[in-house]
C-alpha cells in the first residue's frame, strides 16, 4: 500500500483551491469580469474536470489530513 501525502502536497487541490478562490473572488467582487474574456466561464467549466481527471490518473498516493 502506497504511503500517504499530506493534503498541501496534492496538485488537486490546489488547482480546485486556486478555481473555487478565483470564482469566489469575482463572485464576490465582480473585479475580474472587466478583465477576462466573455467566454471564460465556460472554458473553466470544461477545462476543469479535465484536469481533474488528469491529476487523478497521475496520482499515486493518498491524501491524509
């Protein structure tokens, strides 16, 4: 059985971190529509679980807390 990482070690989360706090930001700000394009919204939304699925085929441990 493959030894575990620590959570701040795991690419995955970071990516879905630095998405869920960029969606946040502008959700609550609205500061970065101005500057992105009309349709970035749904590039993220299919670019996204892309690259989730990618992380995950190339991960080779487990998370722990």
């Amino acid at each position: 059985m493959a030894e575990c990482k620590h959570w701040r070690h795991s690419r995955t989360l970071w990516v879905n971190a630095g998405a869920a706090g960029l969606m946040a930001l502008e959700a609550g700000t609205g500061l970065l529509q101005p500057h992105l394009p009309v349709n970035f919204y749904t590039a993220v939304a299919v670019t996204l679980p892309i690259v989730n699925a990618m992380l995950r085929v190339i991960t080779t441990q487990g998370v722990r807390a």
